[in-house]
C-alpha cells in the first residue's frame, strides 16, 4: 500500500501531491488494478491534514478514472499509467543514483540538481520533437 509524503516547501497544494504520488506509483508499477488505496481516516492520521484535503485528491484521480471509491469499502485503483518500459526500472534506477552520488560529489545542492535534471529533460524533448 502507498504511504503519502507531504512536503510543505513544494508550493503544490496536499491534494495535488497525493494525486502526484499515487500517478508516480502507478506509472512506476508499484501500484496496480485491484489495489486499495489507504483509507481517508489513514492519510489524516498519517499526515495531520484535512479530510477534505483527501476526498479531493481522490475525487481527482477518480475523475480521471485510476480509481474507483467503492462505498463502504475503500478506494482502489481501476487503472494503470505503467508502460511497457516498468521492466527497466531497476536498472534505469541503480544508474540514476550512481548520477546522484556523482552530482552530489560535485557539491550540487538539491535545487541545483533538480534544475540540471529539468532543463535537461526539456531540452532532449525538444531535440525529439525537432
């Protein structure tokens, strides 16, 4: 099961980043059809956040149907962002922290990775569509 994580520095409002996290988890395969997602009464014990806060990120990824809010039951996921590429995810991981490690190294601080890893993700998408 998915534990949330709120990060209050991200300027992205709670509800979004739960629909965030569970999309990043379906797309990573670790969530699939048929799993339940925690319960609103688990994620505002867990996190301390409004209930509302919750119903609404849930809302929204039943709006874009990856769940389905069974009554009584839960909430589970209906589907998949998962592409065929989940099988080298491991890899493609291990590589991308020997990356880290290396940036790290060379005394990036966080924002500045993230600002290489963007800008760089933008500029090979943009040599693709050229």
């Amino acid at each position: 099961m998915i534990e949330f994580h709120l990060d209050p520095r991200s300027g992205v409002a709670p509800y979004l980043q739960i629909v965030q996290q569970v999309k990043e988890a379906l797309r990573l395969g670790l969530l699939d059809v048929g799993d339940q997602l925690p319960t609103v009464r688990e994620v505002v014990a867990d996190l301390a956040i409004n209930p509302n806060t919750v119903a609404k990120g849930y809302r929204e990824l039943e709006g874009s149907g990856l769940v389905e809010a069974r009554p009584g039951r839960g909430t589970f996921i209906t589907g998949t962002l998962a592409a065929p590429s989940v099988k080298h995810h491991d890899a493609l991981r291990r590589d991308l922290e020997h990356w880290l490690a290396a940036a790290e190294h060379a005394r990036l601080d966080e924002e500045s990775i993230r600002a290489l890893i963007s800008t760089t993700l933008r500029e090979a998408f943009v040599r693709r569509v050229a």
